[in-house]
C-alpha cells in the first residue's frame, strides 16, 4: 500500500536506510512536529525505540546508547527550545567521537521568520559541534524524492560513523515537515516506490579506511628511544588498546593509564603515578601520548616537561600544553609493529616500586579513616565489581578518585564523559550505556551529578537493564573545596556560590522514580551492594563530609609524596 502522502513516505524511508546502516537504537523526546518519523521509528520492528520526556536526557540516552554499542544512534524531537536541549550531548559526542544523529522536527520554510509558534532558526543550530548539518528539504511527492532522502541519510550515518574521514561523531539532520503529520491522504499521496538497495544493503556505502602507518622518522625516534612513558587517555579503540599494551611490554616501559583509557590493566601499567609525575623523579628520553590525556594536574606538568610524540588517528591536536615534538595522524594500534630494544634494566623497575611506596602510603591513609569516605568508596568500586561489568564514572570527584586508587585489572570496562567532563547528562548516559550493554552496570557519581540528570531515572520502556548508582553524598560540589576557591572566602560565601548544599533526600526523589534505594555505612554493606544480583535501577548511597574530604585527600597527597622522597633517598 502506498503512503498516503510525502511526509510519511519521507519518514518510512528514512528509518529504513537508518536501520541498512546499523541503527537499532533510537531515541524520542516527544513531541508533535516530529509525527511522521516518530511513527516510522515505532512501526518498524528492527529498532528498539527509547522514549524520554526530557530532550536533555534523551540525547544523553543516546550518546550513552552509541559509547557503549559503536553503532549510530539517533535521537528525535519535536521544534522550537526542544531541539537547544541536545546542544550539550553534540558537545560531548563531538569532542569523545561518539556517532549521535540529531533529528530535529522544524516548521516549513514559510513559517520561519514569520512569529508562527513554536519556530526559531534551526538551522546551523550547533555550529561547529557538529560533523556535518543540513536543512532536509520538505518531503515532496516527486520521482526523485526517495534517491534524495535515502543518499542524505547515507551522508548522515556514513558522517557520523567515521567513514568518510574525519572522526566519528554527532551529525544534525533539520527535518521540515508539512501537515498533515499523520497518515492521512492528502490528495496527493506518493504513488512512487521506496525501494532501497537489494538485500537490505545501504543507498550508499562507505567502507572502513585503512589506517596509516607509522612514518618512517617516528619509527626511528620511537625505536632509538631506552627510557620510555607511555600515556593513554581518553578515546582509545580496543585495538589501540591492545597496540599500545603490546608496545609497552615489548619495550618494557610504564604505562600511565587514565581509568577510561581502559588500558590500565597489564604488567606495565601503574596506579598513584600523580606524586611519581609531580616529584620529576625519572627523566624519559621520550613520551608516546595516546588518547587525549587531561584528567590530571600531575601527568600535564608532566607532559609539558618531556618530549612527547601524540597519537592520533584523525590528527587532532591533543596537546593541551603545546609542547609535543610530533602530533602524527596514525592510530595508537601501530605502536604494536614498532620495534626497538628494551629500556634500560631498572628503568621499569624504578617507575614500579616508587608508584608502589605512593600507592602503600595512599592506601595507609584511607585505611585509617573510621568511616567509608570518598577514596575508599572509589578504591572498593574498582576493586569490587564483578568481571564484564561496565563502569561509568562521573567527571569532578569520582573519576578523579578512580584514577588516584584503580588498580590495574581486566574485565571491566570504564566509561566517563570526558569529552567535555560536563556532569550534565550522566545519569542518562549510564542508563544509555546499561541499555546497551549485555551484563551488570555500575555508576559511580556524586550527588549533584545524580540530582542535576534525575529525569534520567526516568525509564518506562520495559527494555531489561541492571544498573547500579554508587552516589557518594557530600552535600553539593566537594570538587571546589579541593580548589583554590576554598581560600580566601568566608563558609557562607564559599558554600553559596561554590558548596552548594541542596538538603536533598535522596531516597525519597529516587523512589519517586521507581528506583530502589540503599544507605550504606561500612566496607561490608558497600561490597554486599557491590556483589548483590540487580534488576533495574538502584541507588547505593554512601554519606560524606565535604570538608572532611579535602582534609583527607590532603593527608594522602602529603603522605604519597613523603614516602616517595623517603624511597628516592633510600640507600
């Protein structure tokens, strides 16, 4: 049967070429502009349709949904403010290469300018955060409609995916639709058929560029280097993974590891590196710098007194301290062909035991605390979680405890959202991410990053998840109190523009939601939490003091550096 007019032939088709390019997850903040590929999105049986009130949440949901599967991903609303809410989540995608589409439903072109409702100007909405945008012509009943819009979605999915160039990432599509938005004939109908390619194939296919090798120079310089760090940040593909842990082991130099480099795990890989970089202790005839690294003070000042060769397969420019000596655009995985001699004898053994003195005193120190605190909480999640979990970290204080106590394992994998280390979002991409991820997750955030993304508990799909928050509540944003910003200002006056206390009941917004919740007060009740079967969403809630917090993670840089001066001195 034909359909009854061009919106809902655009529609149909659109979806259909979406699904020849890998969607199977699609995202929908409601709305009445957006009819017809609402529609299409709930009436074809190949995707599984997430709908969210909340525009914000609904992008997050997405972006999570795409970090965790690689497939694209698209997320749909309706006109008007509704379409500003995805501004962040293009933000984040665009900066951690993560492949959003955002659909965005629009007035027709005679509408704009004209004060009709519920019309702003959406095209060019988010600029340059973007891979590619383009205003979608208005569905017209015309032989030559179907190739238009299925070869534009093709661009879209092959844009977002990585294929045709530069990195994946978040593409916007501006949807102008006519009346009538429903299935309804319209006198003119669409008597052409939608006929993609055969066999399901794509309008337009865009196969994998082979990556680049090594030049022959870096080669070199990389192969006559004996005392070697290699650093792994954020963006890392598994294959990059493995290339860069080969290369270490072979060369046997450090690894220093962000947790969701995910390549903290191996022989070479090193937990507490912050007082080793801080004290300038080992002098690298050479730094590898893959992914882009950030999350540390210490490994920066670091970065910015050594020679550093960066990685990267797009050529970005991941240099924040504009020191390196090459940025090539290779991906990290070819470090796994690079050949050369081993460090020198002691050099990897130099760069362990000071970490391990580090990590002794560190560890001695939250050891001592009578309470659970926020280190100790970071330290047993790492530790604690079972095998093929997925642990999402939020940005301020939990990913930066992480770093300070994961050790180095396997089987788990780290997610965070550390593109642009907004706390915006994260609980709907936790969810995204649980959504897409076959087995247990966990999320380990801190209160205002659970109350600025509550809506993201809003989850009435009925798809099967287990997810875990571990929300460390401290009363508002312990990050500053760690800051300069605690100096020099009265209590009342740093708690109001910086502490932020909020006086939320945790437990009685979360179930508001329908999620469980658990006040945990020890080691034992945090690990029972930790190894407990799940089945939907819970809350794990462990209470803290902010200034108590920033006392202790003073002690510990105190005492990391003190035993790693009483190490160097050793006879």
């Amino acid at each position: 049967m034909p359909p009854e007019n061009a919106g809902r032939a655009f529609a149909l088709v659109l979806v259909d070429e979406l699904v020849r390019h890998g969607v199977r997850d699609a995202v929908l903040a409601p709305g009445s502009r957006s009819t017809p590929v609402a529609l299409a999105l709930a009436g074809d049986e190949r995707i599984r349709l997430h709908v969210r009130i909340d525009e914000r949440s609904a992008a997050f949901l997405a972006l999570g949904l795409a970090k965790r599967s690689g497939c694209l991903v698209p997320v749909l609303c309706t006109s008007g403010t509704a379409a500003a809410h995805f501004h962040a989540a293009a933000l984040e995608a665009d900066q951690s290469q993560v492949p959003l589409l955002l659909l965005t439903a629009d007035r027709p072109p005679e509408l704009r300018g004209t004060g009709a409702n519920q019309t702003v100007e959406q095209t060019g909405l988010y600029d340059r955060a973007v891979r590619w945008a383009t205003d979608v012509g208005v569905p017209e009943s015309r032989g030559d409609s179907v190739r238009y819009w299925r070869s534009v979605a093709s661009r879209a999915a092959l844009t977002a995916l990585g294929r045709l160039g530069p990195a994946a990432g978040p593409v916007h599509l501006n949807l102008p639709l006519r009346e009538p938005l429903t299935a309804t004939d319209d006198g003119i109908g669409f008597p052409y058929p939608l006929d993609g390619r055969p066999d399901g194939a794509p309008w337009t296919a865009g196969p994998l560029v082979a990556d680049a090798e090594l030049p022959d120079d870096v080669s070199e310089l990389l192969r006559a280097a004996r005392r070697g760090v290699v650093v792994a940040g954020d963006g890392l593909t598994d294959a990059d993974v493995d290339g860069v842990l080969a290369f270490a082991a072979a060369r046997e130099w450090p690894v220093v590891a962000e947790p969701h480099s995910n390549a903290r795990r191996g022989p070479y890989a090193l937990c507490g590196t912050d007082a080793v970089l801080r004290a300038d202790v080992f002098a690298p005839d050479l730094v590898v710098v893959t992914g882009r690294a950030g999350l540390s003070r210490a490994l920066l000042g670091f970065l910015s007194r050594n020679r550093c060769v960066v990685l990267d397969r797009y050529g970005r420019w991941p240099d924040p301290g504009r020191t390196a000596s090459y940025v090539v655009a290779v991906a990290p995985a070819a470090l796994r062909d690079v050949q050369g001699d081993p460090a020198d004898p002691d050099w990897f053994a130099g760069w362990r035991d000071a970490t391990a003195a580090a990590n002794a005193a560190i560890d001695a120190v939250i050891d001592r605390a009578a309470d659970l605190t926020e280190p100790l909480v970071a330290r047993e999640v790492a530790a604690g979680v079972p095998d093929a979990t997925a642990l999402v970290v939020a940005s301020s204080m939990p990913i930066r405890d992480l770093d300070l106590t994961m050790r180095p394992r396997d089987g788990v994998r780290v997610y965070a959202n550390r593109g642009v280390s907004g706390i915006d979002g994260f609980v709907s991409t936790a969810v995204g991410i649980a959504l897409a991820h076959k087995g247990k997750t966990v999320a380990l955030a801190g209160d205002l990053s659970m109350l600025h993304d509550v809506n993201g508990l809003l989850v009435g799909d009925g798809y099967p998840i287990d997810l875990t928050f571990v929300v460390v509540n401290n009363e508002g944003g312990g990050i500053f109190s760690l800051l300069p910003q605690a100096d020099g200002a009265d209590r009342d006056t740093f708690d109001r523009l910086f502490g932020t206390p909020h006086g939320v009941d945790l437990a009685r917004v979360v179930s508001a939601y329908g999620a469980s919740h658990r006040l945990v007060r020890d080691v034992g009740e945090l690990r029972a939490a930790l190894a407990a079967d799940g089945n939907g969403i819970g809350i794990v809630e462990v209470r803290t003091n902010r200034t108590a917090n920033a006392a202790l993670h003073h002690e510990i840089a105190t005492a990391a550096s003190d035993a790693l001066a009483r190490h160097v001195q050793r006879p």
